[in-house]
C-alpha cells in the first residue's frame, strides 16, 4: 500500500503536544502517520481520539492501533467533533490537528477514484456511502453550476468553456468515468498547462462533492469551545480556500473588539480565544519537498486558546 507521507510532521506535533498525560484528536487519521508521531510522545496515561471519513483509512487505523488502548477512531468526518467527544465522555481536548490533504493512498488508488492519472469511476467522494458523486454532478447539474463550481472551488480560469464543453458532451454520452473527463479537458488545454487544469478541475469537484469547506468550517465553529487553556489547534491546509477561512477564523477569535471605528466604548461583547502561534503559515523546506513532491502547497497555521 503506497501510504500517505506525514507533511510537516516535526513541526505540527511539536506544537500539539505540550501535556504528556493530556487528550488529543486528530481528524484525519488517514494511515495513521501524525497519529504516530503523537502517540509516541504520549504518556500511558494520555488518550487520542481519532476520526477519517475515508472506509478504508478507518479500517487500517483501527487495526494498526488495535493494542493500543490509548487510541480510538471513528469512521466519520472531522466536523462531528462535539459529537465524538461526548460519545468519548470528553469535556475538553489539549491539542486538535487536521490535515486537509488527500492522501497518497486516495490519490494513487484507482479504486479510490481520485486519480485523472488512470481511469476510474468518477466518483470522489471520500464515504462512497455519502453525498453525490462527481458523475452525478455533470450529468445533471445546469451549465452556470458547473461553472460555478469549476471556477469557486478549482479557481480555473477556463471553468466556463470547459462547463460549456461538458454539457455538449454529455448530450451524447453520460460521464461515467475519469478518463471521459480527462480526453474532454485534453482537447481544450494546451500540453503544457493540462496537468494544473486537471488538478484543478478535479479538485473543485472533489471539494464539492465532499462538501470540504463547509465542514471546515463548522469544525472550527466548534473546536474553539472544545480546546482547554493553553490547548492548541493545528490545521494543514493545501488549497488556498482553506487556508483562507483558517486564517480567517483564527483571526477574528483572536480579536478582543470587532466593533467599528471611532466607537468611543466597546458594545459587542466580543472575548478573545485564540491566541496566533504564527502570523505567517509554516511551510516544508526544500528537502522536504524533494522527497514529497506533494508536500510542496502544504501551510500550516496553529492557535492556542487563552
């Protein structure tokens, strides 16, 4: 199994984990590479509680960890925080990690159907027992949506010609497979730029199918409330669309006033939460990037709560 290469790993857990005995959650397990790293930093006394959307990164985490009574995980998305915390009898956690990434699993299996490398249903969808997939979308959303689609989540700059494309297509043949949807991009881009088109388009379809920004967001509503003094909230995001609404929230629960200029006194009531670890995101050096190419867009940005 080509596994998914830990992105950042000294540096994310470095800042995660300060209380030995403490508990954490890290809702991507994935194949288990940043929960590790922190387990291995964990007194027997300390707990993480994990979660993955993904079938098959579940399955392998709950076995891989299955002697470790320490850990437990969750076949379900991230933003169910508060829900996997109660079911844990969890009032407070003193680290919470994400990493947005698609893993190198999801990526390379064309079983997964991530892949425009190889053909594959076009699916995208993290649970195959969840949501919509891809194919669904072009066959039958309208041209302005797939445009939309193509252009908010991908930022493509070709999104309306290449939606205009799709819906001619598919007047002659239903989109079933990866491939369909690589031989029609092929046609409109020239060579040199197809593979950030691909790259684009599949990842807007992706985002939306999984309804990826939505749920970060709701997960940040929610785990500011569920981090102790002194916890620390670490996000790695690899779109910049995420990192954007990261930075954002981190931002707006570290002001301790939001209300407008020139108000002589304070009226909104506002209390800060977050402290900013770093104004800037971290990125992975120059060797790291040599020996993970798709480590290369990765920013890591983390908080403290006060």
């Amino acid at each position: 199994m080509n596994q998914h290469v830990p992105v950042l790993l000294k540096e994310s857990v470095d800042l995660l984990v300060k209380n030995e005995e403490g508990i954490y959650f890290d809702g991507t397990v994935g194949f288990g590479g940043h929960s590790s790293e922190i387990l291995g930093r964990l007194h027997k006394k300390g707990k993480l509680v994990a979660t993955d959307k993904d079938f098959e990164a579940f399955t392998f985490c709950k076995e891989k960890f299955i002697n470790d009574k320490r850990f437990s995980v969750y076949n379900t998305s991230f933003s169910n925080i508060d829900t996997i915390a109660k079911i844990e009898f969890i009032e407070k956690f003193d680290g919470i990690f994400v990493d947005l990434g698609v893993s190198s699993y999801q990526l390379d299996n064309i079983q997964s159907g991530f892949t425009f490398r190889e053909d594959a249903p076009l699916d995208l969808r993290m649970n195959k027992n969840e949501g919509t997939p891809a194919s669904h979308i072009l066959n039958s959303f309208s041209q302005e949506l797939i445009t939309q689609i193509i252009w908010n989540y991908g930022e493509e700059r070709l999104a309306k010609k290449i939606a205009r494309m799709i819906i001619e297509e598919r007047e002659k043949n239903k989109f079933e497979s990866t491939a369909q949807l690589r031989n029609l991009i092929e046609k409109i881009v020239p060579q040199r730029f197809l593979s950030k088109t691909l790259s684009r388009v599949f990842q807007a379809l992706r985002i939306y199918v999984n309804n990826e920004l939505e749920e970060l967001r709701n997960f940040l509503d929610k785990v500011v409330n569920l981090l102790n003094v002194n916890g620390t909230i670490v996000v790695l995001a690899y779109h910049s669309l995420e990192d954007r609404i990261v930075k954002e929230k981190f931002k707006y629960e570290s002001l301790e006033c939001i209300c407008p200029p020139g108000t002589p006194i304070c009226i909104c009531g506002k209390v800060k939460k977050l402290k900013i670890v770093n104004s800037k995101p971290i990125i992975p050096g120059e060797n790291e990037i040599n020996e993970n190419k798709r480590s290369r867009s990765a920013k890591l940005r983390a908080a403290i709560r006060v």
